[in-house]
C-alpha cells in the first residue's frame, strides 16, 4: 500500500501542509514539529515526489553512487569510471538525451550515513544506485541494507555493488561485481614467502570492514600452507601457544597514518620482522615511512608491500609491490550494469581477478 502524505500528516499529528513545508524546505517550521514530521517520514518510509518531470514515470534521472572516502583514490577512480558511463550518451552539443544525473554519496565509512543516502535516493525515484567498497559486517546493519535496497529495487531502480560481496538472500540487487580480495592476499604473502620471509608483519584495515577480513584470511591461508606460527617457526615441534596470529596484525583506518603508527608497532613486537604487508596502497606508504624513519632500508633491510595498484604505487621509491584490482575497469561496468547497457554476470555474480605486481620494494631478507 503506497504511503501518502496526508499518511505522515496524520502520523505526527500536523497539517498535510505542515509535512509540505518540512520537506518542500521553503517556509520556517518549529524544529520540534519538523522533527516530529522527519520522524513520521522514517516510520512510514514515505518516498517524496521528485521533479515534475519524473512523476509520470517510476524513476527520475538521478543516480546515486555511494562511497566511503571519496579522496581515497580506491574510491575515486571507480565513482569516475562509472560516472562516465552513467553520464552518456551524450552527443557532445549540450542536448538531453538519455542521461543521468550521476551524484557521488560520501558516507565517510559511517554505516548510518549509508543508510541514510539510500533513504534519500529512494525518496528521489533514483533510476539506479551502485555501492561501491567493502561492507559492513554487522548482522543488523546488513539487514538494513537489504530492506532499503528491496524496497529501491520495488520502485524500479537498479542496484549494482561494486567492489562488495554478494548480500546474502538479496534479489534486489541487479550484480554484485566483488574483488577476488582473498586470492589476492594469499598471492601477496605467498610471493614474500618464496623469497624467504618468514617473520611478516600484516598492517589490516578496521575490523568490521568486509575487505579488511578477506585479505586478511588470504594473508593467514598462505602462511598456515607454508606450515608457519606467527613467530616465524615451523608448526611442527612447536608449543600449542606459539602460533599467534593477532601477534603480527595491527588493525587500522585505511589511511597513511594507521600505516605508520601499526608498523612502528609491529616493529616494537617483533624487532626481527623482515617485511611488512599492508592492508592497501596509501597504508603501504605509512608503513614505509616508519620503517625508513627507524634507520632501515626498503627492501634490503625489511620488504613492503600493499594491495589495490593504485597510481602513485609505481612512483613510490622503490616502486611498490602490490595487488592490482581493476579498478577504472570494474567501476566502468558497474555503471554500464546500472544503466541497463551490458547484461548482468550469470547469477548476478561476478569475482573479478586480482593481479600480483611484483616491483622494487620486496626482496630476499637479507642474511644475518
């Protein structure tokens, strides 16, 4: 049953032209009432009537695509990749024509923000939405999610994740494009482990993070295949309480400074720790710095290494051994998914490979 406005009027006990006002924006309304009316709007999940010109149809053209950090350049070259595909087509002389308002929804990682952007672009008629990154993994925060999206899918938008797993027993979904971030991460420590490494350190991203656990789980299925503790020794022969993985993880924000702060403890830990991995490419770049900033040489003394490929990583000195993910490349097809251009994967699922990039900054420990 659609909810209608004299439905919220009735709900926070004002006039249909009080919950106009409040929403319209264009007339002072006494805080109290106007949170009342918001309030009503979240109980009912009232859905706002876009632009005149979208009333006649079930969606307008706006596009919203949500992200964490849009200064991350993770981020960034995915929401432009996709933007662009969203954009067009254009014939280049101004006209409309089949475009779409693509708006980028900068969460800052707040699980309450997502939720409220989906709100929003539900109440806008939103054509399409596409998440991008890891997800939170919280049970009642995923079953929010999954309630927004059913219903945005109910209203005709199509909903593409990018870079995000699968939501379990969600059909509204139109394809889930996920990074093969667990293959990805076991080919990293497996490479530092073929030169001789053994003592790693591993620099993760924040706890709750979809992401953060995937790679983590391929950095810890290579080391427990190569038959290590977390102290460097062989399993064999060895006390029940040697193997200790939390030893070497140090969990951080996905930023420069976690990079720096986790290695320098890592580093107070394990003094003997011969290479350090990080959770992604900026992390990589902190963790660099603290090992220089502690007399030791990048890679002859201890090797790093980080994830995503981002641009800056061939440039870094030395150039910086990582995991490529196709970024530009699976944001593009996120947005040509969105906007109904290319068919969805079979299943709707579609694991995108991650590649090893093996540069300058990891190499054999050196001898001691």
């Amino acid at each position: 049953m659609t909810v209608t406005l004299a439905d919220v009027a009735a709900r926070a006990r004002v006039s249909p032209a009080t919950v106009s006002r409040v929403l319209n924006g264009n007339y002072p309304v006494a805080a109290s009432t106007r949170e009342r009316v918001l309030r009503a709007v979240d109980d009912l999940d009232y859905v706002l009537n876009g632009p005149a010109s979208s009333l006649a149809a079930a969606t307008s053209d706006l596009v919203g695509i949500l992200v964490n950090d849009i200064a991350d350049p993770f981020f960034g070259i995915m929401a432009g990749a996709a933007q662009t595909e969203i954009g067009g087509p254009g014939d280049g002389s101004g006209r409309a024509g089949g475009e779409k308002l693509a708006v980028v929804c900068n969460t800052g990682g707040s699980p309450e923000r997502e939720l409220t952007y989906l709100t929003l672009l539900q109440r806008q008629r939103a054509a399409a939405v596409v998440l991008t990154g890891g997800a939170v993994e919280d049970p009642v925060h995923q079953a929010a999610v999954s309630a927004k999206l059913a219903k945005l899918a109910d209203a005709g938008t199509r909903v593409v994740l990018c870079g995000r797993p699968p939501l379990p027993d969600s059909e509204a979904v139109v394809a889930a494009l996920a990074f093969d971030n667990r293959g990805g991460g076991r080919r990293l420590t497996e490479h530092l482990l073929s030169l001789g490494h053994r003592r790693i350190g591993y620099v993760a991203g924040p706890l709750e993070r979809t992401t953060t656990r995937h790679r983590l789980e391929g950095h810890r299925d290579a080391m427990r295949a190569a038959g290590l503790v977390g102290d460097g020794r062989s399993t064999e022969g060895s006390p029940a309480h040697a193997y200790d993985e939390e030893r070497l993880t140090v969990h951080g924000p996905y930023d420069r400074r976690s990079g720096y702060d986790a290695t320098l403890e890592l580093l107070r830990r394990e003094p003997g720790v011969t290479a350090v991995v990080a959770a992604n490419d900026t992390v990589a770049l902190g963790a660099g710095a603290a090992v220089r900033d502690q007399g030791l040489r990048i890679p002859e003394d201890v090797s790093v290494a980080g994830f995503d490929d981002l641009p800056f990583s061939v440039d870094a000195v030395p150039a910086l051994t990582t995991v490529r993910l196709p970024l530009f490349e699976a944001g593009a097809r996120a947005g040509r998914l969105a906007m109904g251009k290319e068919a969805p994967p079979p299943g709707g699922i579609a694991t995108i490979a991650a590649e090893l990039m093996v540069r300058g900054s990891t190499a054999p420990p050196r001898a001691v």
